[in-house]
C-alpha cells in the first residue's frame, strides 16, 4: 500500500509539475495559485454490537487535492480518492474515485459558473459540512450519489443570500445527460447566528422515470454552541437511494420484481460545544424511515424500515487549526422492521463501535 501511495503521488505530482511549467506565463507565482493537500482519515475500531467482522485498524479515506485562485475571476479544485470508505466504489473495483474537477468563473461581484465535476448542490448542514468531521452519515446522504459533472450558476443578490442552479448528469454510467435540475438557496441572518440550506431536486433516472428531492437545513451558532437540524426528503419510481433495492435483493428470483416507488425521509440533529478552544464535544441523533408510496409488485404501499442513529464524541485539534484533530467516538445504529418487511424475509442488525483515530489534511505545497 506505501508504495502505491507514492508512485500515486509521484505521478500525479509529476503531472501537476508538467502543467504548471508549461503554463507559467500564465500563472501568478503565489501560494493562492497552486495548493496540494493529502487528506487522511484513520481509527481503531472496536465492535460493541454487530460488526463483528469489521477490520479494526482502517485507513477510512486517502484522498490528494489540488486547489487554486489563478486570477480574481478564475479558480479550481481537484480531489481524487485513493483509498474510499464507501461501500459502493470498493464494489464497483475503484481503485481511485475522482471526486471534484472543476473550474469557477466569477463573472461579477453577484455571479459565478462552476463547469466541470463537483458536489451536487443540495441543501442541509450534514451534507455541507467537511466530510472527515462525519463519523458515520445519515442513511439519505450515504447512499446517495453527490459527484456529478455538470454546470452550476450562483447569484448572490446580497452577501448573506445566495441562489444556485445547477444541471448535471444524474449518473454518468447509466442515464443521458442532463438529467439531474437542483434549485438551491442558502442564506443568514442575525450575523451569521442562524443559516439555512435549502434545496429542491429533480431527476431524470431514466427516460420517464423521475425522482425528487426536498432537503432543508437549519444551523444556529452562538458563542461556543453550533448545532443544526436536516429533514431531508426523497422518493421516486427506480428507487432513488437504492437501500431497499439492498435490502430485499435487487430482483426477486422468481417473479422478476423489482421494488419501485420508493420513498425516503431523514431528520438529523448535531450539537457541537467547543469547551476550549482546542477541544469539541458533539452528540449527534438521527431518525429515518424507508417506504414503499404506491404498491408495486411484492412490495405493498406502507413503511418499511425504520432506523435510529445515535453519536457522541470528543475532538482535540492539537495545532488550533481545522488540519489536524484526534477523536474518540461512540457510534450505534438500531433498526425496526415492520411485518411487511419481515414477510419478505428481510433482517437487518443493530450496529455499535468505538472509535478512536485521527483526521489530518496535510498540506503539501
């Protein structure tokens, strides 16, 4: 694994040198323009209930990123995985995973065009907040796809409001593209003591079968509390997360049922108490159901499955900045299955774990 790290890292860093030196008329000689980071994120885990065959040292995530202000009116980002907690790109025989490629144009004071591949601009304050202070996501923003390539226009009227539309693939190995319409609006108010993140989503999956999206969140921030507050809604005729699809096998053998006309609801809660200016406390709940809206098949209209998520930990950040902190975390999961589910022999087990690890983003260049 070291030494396909470095031979990643040579290469890419090897093709960075290459660029900028062919370009260099063109770039500023400033650490604004070129900036080179190495994200990583690893814990010992100890199984407390389920998971019994879980690896308990894990390297999570492995991830180089590029970053920079070439100009006042153009920027860029870059970030490629090299080791991938997720479930779906180990499946799939990823051995790397571009996550971000795109480039902004701040066309004035007010607007801006993002092109290329980046996050989907959906609403919530899980979903935007820095992926390695999330321990474990909501089951809505686990499954869900949120890498797209695609074009994003913001207006931003005044400082503290901002409107984003944003047309992207819906997934690129599958569907034709555009196929994925996001209306998003963030905003605060009373200086930035409360913000909200709203969007609203359409999706095209395939040719006459839609999906929506209503996601919403709200974050207060006082003196040393912050804590926000997602409801999250999604539900469409191909089963847009996919997590019921999972859970009763993607067709059924004999009939050649597929589940269809899924519904998803996720309402999660965190609050952060930083007791020093190095050291945060944080609990985090999260309740979410999965339904069936129409009857289709097997598969009667009514709910599902229901999950219950609870965390709770605490964060030292040993250099007083966001790059490096330690953490020890207490994580579980528990899950009820209603008897409709239970007829179609499903099952599923509670989860528990301690963890305790590190995140550092480790500045390169």
């Amino acid at each position: 694994m070291k030494r396909l790290l470095v031979l990643c890292l040579s290469a890419f860093l090897a093709g960075t040198t290459f660029t900028a030196s062919s370009q260099k008329p063109l770039i500023p000689n400033n650490t604004e323009a070129f900036k080179l980071f190495l994200e990583t994120h690893g814990s010992y885990n100890e199984a407390l209930s389920g998971e019994a065959e879980r690896d308990r040292f894990l390297l999570n995530d492995l991830k180089v990123e590029a970053t920079g202000t070439v100009t006042p009116w153009l920027s860029y980002a870059y970030r490629q995985v090299l080791c991938y907690r997720n479930d779906w790109v180990r499946a799939n025989g990823f051995g790397s995973y571009i996550e971000n490629a795109w480039v902004n144009f701040q066309l004035s004071e007010k607007f801006s065009v993002t092109a290329g591949k980046q996050d989907a601009a959906w609403g919530g304050f899980e979903y935007d907040e820095y992926p390695y202070r999330i321990y474990d996501y909501s089951d809505m923003n686990d499954w869900m796809d949120c890498y797209f390539t695609g074009i994003g226009v913001s207006y931003e009227p005044v400082e503290t409001q901002e409107i984003c539309l944003q047309v992207t693939n819906g997934n690129e190995n599958r569907s034709k593209s555009p196929s994925f319409y996001n209306l998003g609006w963030n905003s605060s108010y009373l200086d930035e003591m409360l913000s909200l993140r709203y969007s609203v989503t359409a999706g095209q999956q395939a040719k006459g079968n839609w999906m929506w999206m209503v996601w919403g969140g709200q974050q207060v921030e006082a003196g040393k509390f912050l804590g926000y507050f997602d409801i999250m809604y999604t539900r469409g005729k191909m089963d847009p997360l996919g997590l019921l699809a999972e859970q009763f096998e993607p067709e059924d053998e004999e009939s050649g049922a597929e589940i269809a006309n899924t519904g998803y609801l996720s309402l999660v809660a965190r609050l952060n108490y930083q007791i020093h200016p190095k050291w945060n406390l944080f609990v985090k709940g999260m309740y979410e159901t999965a339904s069936v809206y129409k009857t289709n098949n097997l598969f009667e209209s009514g709910k599902y499955r229901t999950s219950w998520g609870y965390q709770g930990g605490v964060e030292f950040y040993p250099l007083g900045d966001d790059n490096l902190h330690l953490f020890i975390t207490g994580t579980g999961r528990a899950y009820s299955l209603t008897e409709r589910a239970k007829a179609l022999d499903a099952s599923v087990e509670n989860t528990g774990r301690l963890s305790i690890g590190f995140v550092y983003k480790i500045p390169l260049f």
